[in-house]
C-alpha cells in the first residue's frame, strides 16, 4: 500500500536566533488512522479531558490525491483535497459541498504567513451559506491534550458569513484557533471556535483524545 504521509520541512531563522520549520508541501494520513475527538464546554476542559460529549473517531478510509475521513460510528464521511482543505461532507441529511474547499491551509506554511479565502457552502442547488475567512499562522506552542503533548503550529482563523432562512438573510462572525501537529499526521489537536450573529452566540471546543497510527 502506498503511503501518502510526504512532509517536507525546511527552516528559517526568526529574530532571535531561532530555527522554525516551515511545512511546503501537504501531509496526508494513511489508510488505517483512526482519530477520535470530542467535545468540550471550555478550552480548559479540553486539555484536561473533562466533561466530554459528541465523541467520535474518524477512520482514514482512502489516499490519493486527497484523503477521506469516516465517522466509524455515524457513517459521515468528509472528503479533503489534495492540500488537506474539506471539500464535502455526506452524512444523513444528505451531501454538503464547500466550493471552492474551505482554505484553512495555504502552502507553504510558516510563522507570520496569512491569507484571504471564500467559499460557498452548498446542498443540492441551494447555496446554503456565503463565507469569507482570513487566516494567519501565529506560531509554534505546546498543547496538551487528553491524547498526549504535541509541539503545535497555532493558526487563527477569523470569518464572516451570510445565509438565507426563511426568506431572511442574517449574518454572522466567526472566531476560529486550530492547533495542528506532525506528530498528528498535521490533523487538528485542538480546535475553539466562537461565532456570534445578531443577538445569538455560541462555541465550542474540540480537542484530538485518542490516536492509533499505521
């Protein structure tokens, strides 16, 4: 079976003296990872493995280009292009589209990089939700999470989006921190989102608690 687990690292000095890498092309998990998440009520919960809800492991069912994950539970499958970057999601209420994917990673990947996207989210004919994101690479950190210690490359994320409901168009803003590891295959470690639109807000935080590697 062929792997698709390619990194390929270089480095750049930063002031200080200091060498961190910087990721340049896609890393991909191989047929046979298993990663299992939940659910958290804060990030402090999170890292402490506390009053979890909504876990679910995901199975890495194909390679190349791109890769799949499935929910080995609910059956939902989300489909990631050839640089990691969600294009779909199938479950019970049908197909989702992202068009074009969600860029959440832009290559090469280094300290200080940012970048603009957009997207559609679309079911069937109807765009569901109009999205706009910038993101940046803040830096490295240390997470710990109730699947071990990881050195992670922190990114944030900051979105706005509009929808249609009932004949209505709202509006909302979105917050979004992701931490992803090499030890992790560069999956999610930890994720914590908050959104705000009109008077509703919400959250929500994520973290990696399990792993099996091929």
């Amino acid at each position: 079976m062929a792997a698709l687990f390619l990194i390929a690292l270089t480095s750049t000095t930063y002031a200080g003296g200091v060498e961190e890498p910087i990721l340049t092309a896609p890393v991909f998990p191989q047929v046979g990872d298993r990663f299992t998440y939940a659910e958290f009520s804060s990030l402090n919960d999170a890292k402490q493995g506390e009053n979890s809800r909504n876990k679910a492991t995901y199975s890495v069912e194909t390679e190349g280009p791109g890769f799949i994950l499935k929910d080995v539970d609910s059956g939902t499958v989300r489909f990631f292009n050839k640089d990691g970057n969600m294009v779909s999601v199938t479950g019970s209420r049908g197909t989702t589209k992202f068009n074009p994917a969600i860029r959440t990673l832009s290559y090469p990947l280094s300290v200080g990089k940012s970048w603009d996207a957009s997207y559609k989210m679309e079911r069937g004919s109807h765009v569901i939700r109009d999205s706009q994101l910038t993101a940046k690479v803040v830096g490295w950190e240390e997470v710990t999470v109730p699947a071990g210690t990881f050195m992670c490359l922190k990114i944030k994320t900051e979105g706005t989006y509009t929808y249609t409901y009932r004949g209505r168009i709202y509006s909302g803003n979105t917050d979004t921190t992701t931490w992803v590891a090499q030890s992790a295959r560069w999956r999610p470690v930890l994720t914590s989102t908050f959104w705000v639109s009109g008077s509703r807000s919400g959250g929500s935080e994520t973290a990696l608690v399990g792993m099996e590697l091929r």
